[in-house]
C-alpha cells in the first residue's frame, strides 16, 4: 500500500518511495525541526516529511511543479499551513534557520551548500541520480567539512514471470549526507571512518 497519494504528475519526480524512506531515515526529522527542501516537484518528499516536522519549507524553482506540489499536498491532507511554498531557484529563498535541508534538485547546489554551512544546518542529505554530479556532490561536501555518509543504492520490484517472481530494477541512486551544524559528525576523520575516503 503507498503511503501518500500523487494523483498529480510532473516529469522531473517522484522520488521512489524505498528513496524516500533511506533519505527520511538520514534526515532523522522530529517535531522540533523546520525542514527545508530544495526542489518539491511533486510534493512527495514534502508531504511525508510535513508528517515528522514540525515545519516544512519546500522551494521548486518550476511555477507549474510547484503548483503540482500544492496540489498533491491537498490529496494528502496536507495544507497551506503545514508547509510554506516558495517559488524560487535555490539558495535564493533559503529560511536561515533550518534544521534539515534535503537537496532534491541539483541546480546551484554548490551555494546551496555554501548558504547550509553558513546557517548552520544540522543535517543536509542530497540525492543525485547522475554519477558526475554526485561526483561533485561528494567532493562540495568534503570541501566544506561536512560530508557524513556517502550510499548508493537501488531497488528491485518483484512481478510475476511465468508462476515465478522477476525483478525490475530502478535507477541507482547516490545519497550524500553530513551536517554543518554538529562538528563532532564532520570532516575527514568521520568520512574515513564512513568508508568514503579517497584513500
Ligand atoms: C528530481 S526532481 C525532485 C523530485 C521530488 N523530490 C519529488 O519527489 O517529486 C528535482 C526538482 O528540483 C527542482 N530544482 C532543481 N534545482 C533547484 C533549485 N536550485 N531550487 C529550486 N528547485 C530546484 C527541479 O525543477 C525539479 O522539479
């Protein structure tokens, strides 16, 4: 069974729901959090991460993706007041004081990063489907200090094949997370210890 509804499309998404829940799980978002995500398009990060937040800031630099955002926010019982709805290209509409930032779009990530370390945001985790983005992905983070983790991973569903079970793999997908505000949780010696030194 999904767990949220996206009665309305937009070609850039969704994010896959076993993406979503890797990426929620990093993000580690409670009550306490204002949570900021880059890059809405249909609404289904956001609305799942309006369920643990207690304030959601979605930006989507697109007028049509994020009027898609609004409206699967709607199918989902979700409303106007649970989540602010900023139409703007990132870092331009960037809250300074977030405690979670999830980059879904990629565009101008780099002063994205920049504007994160200098507001300090505890947890920052970008999703990157192609590999010389999260090549650049991964060095802009370790160039900051605030590179945690590196995954890569990818999903497989199951349908049936002649009585027996098949697999349909998604794409892969590479997940980088860190935090600007927490020093203990940064830097090389962390990211060594994550598996992802260049050693
Ligand atoms: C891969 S889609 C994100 C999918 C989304 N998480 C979902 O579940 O539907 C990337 C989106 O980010 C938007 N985007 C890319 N860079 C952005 C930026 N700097 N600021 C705002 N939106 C951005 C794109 O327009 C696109 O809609």
């Amino acid at each position: 069974m999904p767990s949220i509804r996206l009665p309305h499309d937009a070609k850039a998404g969704p994010t896959k729901p076993e993406v979503r829940a890797v990426t929620l799980s990093k993000l580690g978002l409670t009550p306490a959090d204002h949570f900021v995500e880059v890059g809405s398009c249909t609404g289904a990060v956001t609305i799942e991460a309006a369920r643990r937040a207690g304030r959601v800031t979605a930006l989507e630099r697109k007028p049509e993706r994020l009027e898609v955002t609004r409206k699967n926010l709607a199918a989902n019982d979700v409303g106007d007041a649970d989540v602010e709805l900023v139409a703007a290209e990132a870092p331009e509409g960037l809250p300074d004081d977030a405690d979670a930032l999830f980059l879904g779009g990629s565009r101008n990530f780099e002063a994205v990063l920049d504007h994160a370390v200098e507001t300090d945001v505890d947890r920052v985790v970008m999703n990157v489907s192609r590999l010389e983005v999260a090549g650049r992905a991964v060095e802009a983070f370790r160039d900051r200090g605030i590179l945690d983790e590196v995954a890569q991973f990818q999903a497989s569903h199951g349908y049936e094949l002649a009585g027996a079970t098949s697999f349909d793999s998604d794409n892969p997908v590479y997940l980088v997370a860190g935090g600007a505000g927490d020093d203990e949780g940064s830097g090389d010696e962390d990211a060594e210890a994550s598996g992802v030194s260049d050693a």
